[in-house]
C-alpha cells in the first residue's frame, strides 16, 4: 500500500517509523510519504491560507495550492475536464474534517483492501469545499471523516488515528490474526470487547471470575458472550440499536 501524506508540518509524521507503522514500513508491506504543501506554493510567503469568503474567524486553505499539490500525488493531469479519468492505481483521497461522518472499523477494513491513498491534513479553520468537490467529480474516489464528537486544530493526529487503524489490518501486520477478529467493532458483531484476565488468579484480594478456570469452554464463552452484552448494554447502548437482527440469539436476549 502506499500513502502520501500532505501537511503544513509534515515533521508530524516523523513519529510514524518509532510505532508498529515502522515496523509494516520495514517489513515493506507500506511505503509512507510525507509531503509539505508549501512546497507547491509559488509566493515567497509560502502562503496557503485566505479569509473565507462571506465572512467569520479565522483562515481557509486555498484551493490552488492543494490543486497543484493533489493533481501530482494523484497523477491527474492540470485542469483535466469534470469527467472519469482513468487512474491507474485507484487512489483513495481522504481528509480529516470535524463535520464529516465517523470514521469506524469497517472505514478501516475497506480503506486497508487499497492500493494507495492520499490524506490532505487540514488546518486553520478547514479547507476550501471545492477541493473534495472538484477531485470527486474527475472520479477520484474521496471520503471526508471525522474521528470523534470533538475539536483539534488540525487533520494530523485524524489521520494519525485512521493509519493506524487502517494498517494494523493489513494482511502480515499483526503476528497473531486472531486477535483482531476478537477484538470490539469487528465482524459485524460490534459489541464492546468482554474484560480480559491473565494470571494470578487472586491478586489483592480480587479474584479471576472463577468460571474462567473452570476448563469449560462453552461456559466460558457464554460469561464472555454476556459481559460483552451488559457492558455494551451499559456503555454503549447506541451500538445494541445498530445491530442487525441476526446479530443476537435467543440466548444474548435473555442477556
Ligand atoms: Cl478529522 N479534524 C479535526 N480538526 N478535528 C477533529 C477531527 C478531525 N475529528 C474530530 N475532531
């Protein structure tokens, strides 16, 4: 897989090789590049931002300069016309934004079956809509997300949080391939994960529930099958409603 990264403070992205991300780059299952959008600016202010049009706080990033800077990252030639261009690779444009939809676990697994992606971090007060608009209608398959009910300054610590969820799934990447089909948000069974013990079994007076030792494995998976329903239930009962009908037996409805 191979993603372009476009920041204002690319440096950001430093961090990426000291994290498990290093070791998918290592191992060469992804190539990661980051890019300064100055770099494209033609002014000796470097300056990529502007008022926004109507009125308000703050600063807009221009379309120009992502224009130019997107056009190369994506292989679309300048000023191709509002129609499908045939792109070799695919490419998935994606940026982080605040008033975009969620990013979930299944946005991961889709976006981890792609062959290169594109992240615009924005910053200041947003980026100029025409930009989604204007890629979206050469074909260019562009999501916007939001990772949360909540405000940064800027796109890359979004798109920081979307990479690692994308390429922990990347066939090769985790050592055991059983842990993420356990794990909360996957396989469409979306309940919170049950809790998780190792040994000793008393430790300061508390104790590992004891069926956990019993050895019996279909009791055990039913205690873990109903801590993962209460807990849900309790924390996030949003995600009970979302469920699809044949996602509980009759067993997790007496639950
Ligand atoms: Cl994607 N961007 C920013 N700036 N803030 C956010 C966000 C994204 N998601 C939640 N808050």
């Amino acid at each position: 897989m191979d993603i372009d990264i476009v920041s204002v403070f690319p440096e950001y992205f430093d961090v990426l090789d000291l994290s498990l991300l290093g070791k998918a780059k290592d191992k060469g299952l992804i190539s990661v590049c980051a890019h300064n959008l100055r770099d494209w600016t033609h002014d000796v202010h470097q300056s990529v931002d502007d008022t926004p049009v109507g009125g308000g706080a703050g600063m807009v990033m221009k379309p120009a300069v992502w224009a130019e800077c997107l056009d190369e990252l994506l292989g679309l030639p300048a000023d191709a016309p509002a129609q499908e261009t045939a792109l070799p690779d695919r490419p998935i444009l994606i940026f982080p934004n605040p008033s975009a939809p969620l990013f979930t676990q299944q946005d991961a697994t889709e976006l981890s079956h792609a062959q290169h992606l594109v992240f615009g971090c924005g910053r200041y007060e947003g980026y100029d809509a025409r930009i989604p608009a204007y890629y979206r209608e050469r074909g260019v398959d562009v999501r916007e997300y939001s990772i949360g009910d909540y405000v940064l300054n800027g796109g890359e610590v979004a798109v920081s949080v979307m990479l690692e969820a994308i390429t922990r799934l990347l066939p090769g990447f985790m050592g055991n391939p059983d842990s993420i089909i356990e794990e909360s948000y996957t396989g469409g069974n979306a309940l919170l994960e049950h809790n998780q013990y190792t040994k000793p079994a008393s430790w300061r007076g508390l104790d590992v529930p004891a069926v956990l030792l019993s050895g019996d494995h279909a009791k055990v998976d039913r205690f873990r099958r109903d801590e993962a329903l209460e807990k849900t239930n309790r924390i996030r009962p949003d995600l009970i409603a979302q469920l699809d009908c044949h996602a509980l037996s009759k067993a997790d409805r007496k639950t």
